[in-house]
C-alpha cells in the first residue's frame, strides 16, 4: 500500500528549516570559537579578571571595593563574590576561555529555552531563522560581552531557567537562578512580577529563601559588622561611579535618556535625580506591560529586556538581554503583524552594525552614542511589542497545579 504523501507545504519547508538549524548550530560555534579565542589573550575578559579578583579578596577576607579600583571597580553585591571562585583558581588566559565558552552554551541553553516556551503560544511560531536573525541584529552586543568577558549571557540563561521544563517542576530551581539574577543585577527583580502574574508565587518565595542563603557565605567570612561594612561600600560604590558614568556616551537605557535633555553630556546629575529617573522607567515598563494585558512568555521577553532598560548603567553589551524580545518580534503571527516587528528589529540592527567604533570612528561613534540613539532604538522594539503582541492572556496548556504556583 503506498504511503501518503506530506503536504507539499511541508516538503518545501523542511529542508529550509533544516538549513537554518544547521546555520544557527554553526553561527553558536563561530561565537564559542571566537570567544575562546579572545578569551585565551590575558589582556581580553577584562570585566571577568574583575570578577576573580573580587573572588580572591573575599576569600582572603580583603575590602572587595577599595577606593583604589577607581570607577573601573567590581559592581556586583558583596554576596555576589565568591560566586566567581572556580575562575579565580585558573590563569586568566585559561579562565577567560572557558568563561566566554560557557557564556555561549549558557546563551545556547537560552535560546532553546526561549524558542520553545514561546511556541507554547499559539501567537508566535519562532524558528532556527528567527533566533538566526534576533542573534545577528545583536551583533555588537555579543562581540562586546564576549570581548571583556561579562555576565549577561549568564544572566539570560539564569532568567530563562522558570520557563524551562526543569524549572517548571523545580521551584526551588527557578527560585535560586531568579536570586542570583537579582544578587547580579537588581533590576531582574522586575521578573518577580511576570512570576506573580503567571501564578507561580512559590517560585518568589523561593528566590527571597535563596537570596538569603546565597548571603551565608558573605556572614561567615567577614562576620556582621564586616558584611555590613561591605553593604555599605558596596552602595557607595554604585552612587560614585553611577554618578560618573550616568551622562558619558555608554549609558542607553530609559533613565539616561529621560535625563540628558536636561543635562549636558559628562555631566553628574544628584542622586535623586538618577533615582527618580529609574523609578519613572521601571513605572512605564511596568505601566506599559499591564496596559498591554501580557502574560507567559511575552510578559516575561518584555521584562527581561527591561532589566536592562531601566538601569542607568546600561550600556551596549547589556542589550543581549533583549534577545527574547527580538526573537518574539520575529516569530509573530500572522505574517502582517510579523512585518511590522521584523522592522523594528531592522532597526535594532542597523544601530548595533553602524553605530560602532570600526564604522564610523571613535570620535564620530562617541558622538553618535551620546544622542541615545541605541537606547531609543531599543525602547522603539520595547514599544512595538507592547503594541503587536495581542492583548489578553497567552493561548498556553494550562500547568499542572504543582508547577502554577
């Protein structure tokens, strides 16, 4: 008896997606490749030398944030130090690969993660070519978090994990990668709400408990009145060389482009000021996401773009948090609605090719850098996927009780 033949439809779309899986496998290898590379030269991974040696001053129980270090100093929570011992043990050049080969399998794991959490929603249908597109129009991003070696393809991967099947069943799993998230950059916090909003209190719960444990290292080692001496350096820390670095050209998120039409370029705006300007950002994200009525995965792209957003340190490499955005602009349906986003991450990716040192010059790139312009090209994606992703809640399998909460 002859066998039934597919749907022509899917015989001709086979070999494409065949061909893009195959294409974004090589393009992770060429990232993981070169990133090794980097990673081997001593003088790379600048930002990860920092990380060990914060490492090596907790365990010789040091001060992790001399005035000495300048603004070019470790940033992360006291708590957050001792997290970096295994790279602190290896020579740099050793340590600086494996960090960037680990970075590009953890943003592999990401990837997966995200491309099949969103095809649980019957609005999006992302594809190999999708996250081929989302991780080229990232393009800077990458080169620069692979180049000093920094910790947002981690951050991905930990934001990533509530989403994923493990994480699901775990709530303690997702709790302890969610704190981590937040010891790292305070902003994921902001995740907390999607968590709330899909029913998984117990996974918040899980976070706080963790992010309490994950402070008993820090208690041991240099005892109350150390680790609140640290506390307090560390918040000290953050207001000098936030104060310093909030106007230059790097910062690109939502607060410093709500505060340089009132201040010139280089200049240090009162703390208050750079506070209120995170707090009206982090209000519109959040603003933003509930007028939208965004839930599951989309609600959960959107904030993870805004931890990056709303800080006033961030700058161009952070941006690879907002992969999960551009993958859902991507993998829209219908089609129409797909345009529109695809043009919205086209302009993502013009600013991240031309808007560069190797383009245009450094003195024209800094110049370029300090109108915003990467910041406003990611609030615009921002506010197309408020707009183009539908209103109301996600068409997603509802979840056993034991993985709502």
């Amino acid at each position: 008896m002859p066998t039934p033949s597919r749907d022509p439809a899917v015989e001709l779309a086979a070999p494409r997606a065949t061909a893009a899986r195959w294409t974004f496998a090589a393009a992770l290898l060429l990232l993981a490749t070169w990133g090794a590379v980097l990673g081997l030269n001593p003088r790379r991974a600048a930002d990860l030398h920092l990380y060990a040696l914060a490492a090596r001053r907790f365990w010789a129980g040091l001060p992790l944030y001399p005035a000495s270090d300048g603004l070019i100093s470790f940033k992360y929570a006291p708590a957050a130090a001792w997290l970096f011992t295994p790279f602190a043990l290896l020579p740099a050049g050793v340590a600086g690969a494996l960090w960037n080969l680990a970075s590009v399998a953890a943003f592999a794991f990401a990837a997966a993660t995200w491309a099949a959490a969103l095809r649980e929603d019957a609005r999006f249908s992302p594809g190999y070519l999708a996250c081929l597109a989302a991780t080229f129009a990232l393009g800077q991003s990458l080169f620069l978090e692979l180049f000093y070696g920094q910790v947002n393809l981690f951050m991905l991967a930990l934001v990533a994990v509530p989403l994923s099947a493990a994480g699901r069943r775990r709530n303690w799993l997702s709790g302890a990668c969610l704190a981590i998230a937040t010891i790292l950059k305070p902003t994921a916090a902001l995740l907390a709400v999607a968590l709330i909003a899909m029913r998984r209190t117990r996974v918040v719960a899980a976070a706080i408990a963790c992010g309490v444990l994950l402070q008993l290292p820090l208690l041991a080692r240099y005892g109350w009145a150390g680790a609140l001496g640290e506390l307090r350096a560390w918040s000290s820390n953050l207001d000098r060389t936030t104060l310093a670095w909030a106007l230059g050209h790097n910062p690109q998120g939502f607060p410093a482009l709500l505060i340089t039409p009132f201040y010139a370029l280089d200049a240090q705006p009162p703390r208050p000021v750079i506070a209120l300007a995170e707090l009206i950002a982090a209000s519109a994200l959040l603003g933003g996401a509930f007028l939208a009525r965004l839930r599951g995965p989309a609600l959960w792209s959107v904030l993870c773009a805004g931890v990056t957003l709303v800080s006033p340190l961030a700058w161009r490499a952070n941006f690879v948090l907002a992969w999960p955005l551009l993958l859902g602009l991507l993998s829209l349906l219908p089609a129409a609605r797909r345009f529109f986003g695809a043009a919205a991450v086209a302009c993502v990716a013009a600013v991240e090719w031309i808007v560069s040192d190797t383009v245009l010059g450094p003195a024209s790139a800094r110049a370029v850098l300090a109108t915003r312009v990467w910041g406003l090209a990611f609030v615009l994606a921002l506010a197309a996927a408020l707009w183009l992703f539908p209103r109301g809640a996600p068409q997603t399998p509802d979840l056993p009780a034991d993985q709502r909460s």
